[in-house]
C-alpha cells in the first residue's frame, strides 16, 4: 500500500493539507511540525476522506483521528533483542 506524505510547518497558517484525489495511495500520512519543532503524525486511510469530483480534497488536521496501531514496549524489547549484535 502506498503512503502519501503532507506536512503542516510553523509558518502555514491554516492546520489542513490539500492532497490530490487521483494517485494510487491508500494511506494519507500528515506529519505536523509546531514552532519549537515537535513532531506529531496522523495515518488516515483513504476511503475515510470524503468523496467529491474535484481534482483535490482539503484534510483538516483536528477532523480525523489517526489510524495506527500502538505497539507496546515489549515489543520494542523484543525486536531489540533480535537485532542487537554484539560490539566487537
């Protein structure tokens, strides 16, 4: 599945992006970036996005909530331990 990628910076004023309606993604990504540069991120799914007929469709960042899955911390231990390698 292919993720289309829109960010919202400090210095845009609205908190929306405007993404293409054509393409071949089924996961909009909205990276938001506030002004001491902390980093926050919603997964939207494509068919969550309201259909139209116009060429681009306006996603407002408080609109949608996002759709990732939190992983635990022990999974964070157990990869750890699968791909640790010792120090030579």
């Amino acid at each position: 599945m292919l993720v289309e990628v829109k960010t919202i910076t400090p210095v845009k004023l609205g908190k929306y992006v405007t993404v293409k309606r054509a393409g071949n993604w089924g996961v909009l990504a909205i990276v938001k970036i506030d002004t001491q540069f902390r980093i926050d991120a919603k997964l939207i799914k494509r068919s969550r996005l309201p259909k139209g007929t116009g060429k681009f469709v306006r996603v407002y960042w408080d609109k949608y909530k996002s759709e990732h899955f939190d992983i635990s911390p022990e999974y964070y231990m157990s990869r750890a331990r699968l791909t640790a390698s010792p120090c030579i």
